[in-house]
C-alpha cells in the first residue's frame, strides 16, 4: 500500500474577535509542515496584517493505493 500526497491546505485564523476570525488560506503547502513552520508564519502573517494570530488548521489529503 503506497501514500501519494496531493496537498495540504492551512486555514490561519487571525483577529481579536474569536467568534468571527479573519481566515487566511494557503493552499498546496509542504506535504508535513512542523508545528514551529506553521507558528513562525502565523507571526510573520501577524506582522503584515496588523491582526493577532489565534491558531491555525492543517489539513494534509493523500491518496492510498
């Protein structure tokens, strides 16, 4: 059985109203972003916006074959 990734999308929820967070999406990231990657661009997202980083989603698809 062999794992063929196809992409990774990362949903970075950026604010100061948690019920209504701006969402930033990137689509077709690395294949395992570590969680320091993702918090280092979370500030650096931070930065150009203006906007406090709250927390980020990673969602990775792959196809088993």
């Amino acid at each position: 059985m062999t794992k063929t990734w196809l992409k990774t999308s990362i949903t970075f929820l950026m604010g100061t109203d948690p019920a209504h967070p701006v969402h930033i999406v990137l689509n077709n990231g690395v294949a395992a972003p570590e969680s320091e990657q993702v918090e280092a661009f979370g500030s650096y997202l931070a930065n150009l916006t203006g906007l406090p980083f709250i927390r980020a989603n990673v969602t990775t698809q792959n196809a088993v074959a």
